[in-house]
C-alpha cells in the first residue's frame, strides 16, 4: 500500500510512529493512547479530552503529556500566542521528537493541529472546562522549544486551582502551518 492509498485508518496505522507513542497503548482501532488523554468509562479514550490528574503529574513530575516518559533537557510546548506570550501552558512539555510528530505527520498527528480550520467537537461553553483553556482555537499555533518548566498552581476565580507549566525562555519557536513548521522566533521577546 502507498502512502496515499488506503483509508484514514489505514494510513494512520501505517505511519512509522516514534518508539516512545509507539510503546503507548492503543485504542480498539489501533491509536496511540498520549499519556493525558482522558479515558471514558470502561477505559475508551476521549482523545478530545485530557485527564486533569495526569496532566498535572505530567507538568510536575516533568513527563512527556504524549509518550509519559521523562523530558529531556531540551523540551518542546505546543500552544496559541497566549502561551508564547506568557510562557504559560496548561498542556504539559513534551519530547522535542514526540511534539515534532504531532504537529507534522500528515497521517498519524494530531488533528487539531494539522488542519488550521479545526474547532473543538464539543461545546465549550455548556460543559466544564477551566477558565483558561480557550473557547476557541486559536488562528495560530506555535511549537516553542524551552531548556525548563515550572509547575505552578493558579487559583481560579471559584476558588479550584489549575497546575500549568511556566517555562523558561524559548530557545526557538516554530508556527505549525498546516503540517509544516515555520521559523517564527522573531516573535520572541528579548
């Protein structure tokens, strides 16, 4: 079978993953199961979801959100401008290899990111979700690389915090255009 023949599925299923998500359980049709994917009664993944408390044991623990492993000292964040601009994320870091291939493979990567006209299947503003996470996608997405990260707890206004990463100046920021990775680090600050 070509790259270009076969279903979705099958393309998806063909693509040579990195062994780290390789390793990652798989979903009934065969997917890679990230690390934070939050998981439905009966332990179906959500794969629009994250799970609250292994995202966070991700930022804090400083473990990959997509194959769980520990970062490397050189660490990729995958954001909007907000992120890029505050250094704030509530996704957590991931291996450079793991949020290069989310962002680029035109089979097996996320989505979200691939198609710049994605938009959250559910709806946003009828079930909970943290005051920080956007009700939109936003226009651009960025891959930033940072040698560090924090975790920090935010307090919300409901009085519930949120841990998200607060990381340490960009060593280099990319924009991801639909699958291809373009020099952006004009846009950071000095």
């Amino acid at each position: 079978m070509s790259a270009d023949s076969g279903s979705a599925i099958e393309r998806r299923l063909a693509a040579q993953l990195p062994d780290p998500i390789a390793a990652r359980p798989k979903d009934a049709r065969g997917y890679p199961i990230s690390f934070v994917t939050a998981l439905e009664a009966g332990g179906t993944p959500d794969f629009t979801e994250l799970d609250g408390p292994r995202r966070a044991k991700a930022i804090i623990e400083h473990l990959c959100g997509l194959c769980g492993q520990p970062l490397p000292l050189v660490r990729a964040v995958i954001g909007g401008p907000q992120v890029v601009e505050h250094h704030l994320a509530m996704d957590p870091p991931m291996c450079v290899s793991c949020a290069v291939f989310a962002a680029t493979h035109p089979a097996a990567g996320c989505p979200f990111l691939l198609n710049p006209s994605a938009r959250y299947r559910k709806d946003r503003a009828t079930r909970p979700s943290s005051p920080l996470v956007a009700q939109e996608r936003p226009q651009r997405m960025y891959l930033a690389r940072t040698f560090a990260h924090e975790a920090i707890r935010l307090a919300l206004p409901d009085g519930s915090e949120e841990v998200m990463a607060r990381c340490a100046r960009w060593t280099s920021l990319e924009e991801i255009r639909s699958g291809q990775l373009v020099d952006a680090r004009h846009l950071i600050s000095r």
